[in-house]
C-alpha cells in the first residue's frame, strides 16, 4: 500500500491535571488549564510517520476538530513528522457537545476527500473515554476496522492487525482501505527534537469548516449535569472474622 494516511489528533486537558468541575455542574474548567495532544493520539501519530520512514506509506496527514487553539496540537503531530494538517474548525456550543458521532461523520467525509487508504485514531481519548470515533468511522464509511491494536503490519493491500482483547490478543487480516485504533502497547511515541518543531512552523494546516463537508454538527446527546466523584470514607481496621461480618451487618451490606 503506497497511500495517503489520515491521523486524528485530539485536543484534550493534559493528563497530569488535576480536574475540576464548574460551579454549576455543567462540565469541567478549561479556561487557564494546560492541554496537550490525547495520549492514544501521540501513539497513532507515531504509527503512521513509522509506516511512512518505512516507505509504506507516501504521506500522512494530521486532523483535529475544535476551536484555534487545535491547531497547537495540529503543530505537535507535524513536529513528530507529519507532513501537512487540517484543521476542522469547531467553536462555540457546537465545540461544547462536539461527540464521537459528528467527529467520525468529519473523518469519514475528510476520508473521501483525501482518498485516504488508512485512517489512525487513538483507541479513545482521556477526556471522555468514549472509545466510539474508530468504530463509528468505519460503519460510515463501511471499511474494515482493525481497534485496539498493538501491532500492525503492511502486507500489500491487507494490514494484519494484532488486537488486545479480554483474553489477550486476537491477529486478524483486513483489506485497505481501513480504520485502525492504536491501543497502549502499540509503540513508544517519539519526542520532537527542536529542529522538526522549527521545520513543523513551515508546513501547512489547511482550515476547514464542518459545513465545507457537508457535515451536520447537531448533537443527539445532552449532558444533564456533571459531578466530581464522591469523597472516599476512611476505613476502618478490625481485629476478627467476627467484627468483619458485624460490621457489613451494620452497613447492610450482608
């Protein structure tokens, strides 16, 4: 396969953020708030410039939807070797109920008009854990899709992918064009070195609105409220069986 690869790079609260949720409980602060390139993201980012230093693949092309400030990320996925970006603009209340639906409706339309041969998405994004946008993209555009994988191999126009499952891997073949999810153990994601960050300032994001693609941002979904976990209780030490069973007794619990 000697195509064109399409990469989804999601923004999102960096991991190492301590979460907050608004006042009134209608999500989470992000005003003021560090956010980097979604960890699965950074690994299908890698899987695809390593297809390319292999000559698998002729050129890879990064995708992110959101507001301005995605293209910081768009940035982020040239430094590591991309070779150019687009960005889906989405602001507003449109970014605010922004879900794996209207994204994969996005990647499949971009797809198309890429005459993309593969599509690489993190298996899920650690913001909302939706793990969706792979499946669904693949439903639309009726492709094969190879999710959660921890290993992939070019084998002329089949991709032999190596799945993490409940009972521990599954190898499948699929033909291209397709839709692979990178899961954790896919690869290691590389730094970017200085010198690619200066040569990812010169490489090109084109813009694009969700209409330009015919794509309907209406939401099905609506979030009713968010809120913080409940505080953990401390526990309490006993001494015997029998204080452990009176106490579950007290609690209701048996």
């Amino acid at each position: 396969m000697s195509g064109r690869v399409l990469v989804g790079v999601k923004r999102v609260i960096d991991y190492a953020v301590k979460i907050r949720v608004k006042p009134d409980n209608s999500g989470v602060v992000t005003d003021g708030v560090k956010h980097s390139m979604n960890p699965f993201c950074e690994i299908a980012v890698e899987e695809a410039v390593k297809l390319k230093e292999k000559k698998l693949i002729k050129e890879v092309v990064a995708v992110s939807c959101g507001p301005q400030q995605a293209q910081e990320t768009i940035r982020t996925a040239l430094a590591m070797g991309a070779d150019r970006g687009i960005h889906v603009e989405v602001s507003g209340k449109d970014y605010e109920t922004l879900g794996p639906l209207q994204v994969s409706k996005i990647f499949a339309a971009l797809a198309k008009k890429e005459e993309a041969q593969l599509v690489i998405l993190g298996k899920q994004a650690i913001d909302d854990d939706c793990n969706q946008t792979g499946q669904m993209t693949a439903a639309l555009l009726d492709w094969p899709q190879g999710t959660f994988a921890s290993e992939v191999s070019l084998e002329g126009d089949k991709i032999k992918v190596v799945r993490e499952i409940d009972g521990g891997l599954e190898t499948i073949k699929i033909s291209t064009p397709a839709v692979v999810t990178a899961d954790l153990r896919l690869n290691t994601p590389r730094y970017a070195t200085l010198p690619n960050i200066m040569k990812a300032k010169k490489k090109k994001i084109a813009n694009v609105k969700p209409a330009d693609l015919g794509v309907d941002l209406t939401s099905r979904v609506e979030v009713l409220r968010v809120d913080e976990p409940p505080q953990r209780q401390a526990g309490v030490k006993v001494e015997t069986v029998e204080d452990l069973v009176g106490k579950l007794k007290e609690a209701g619990r048996v």
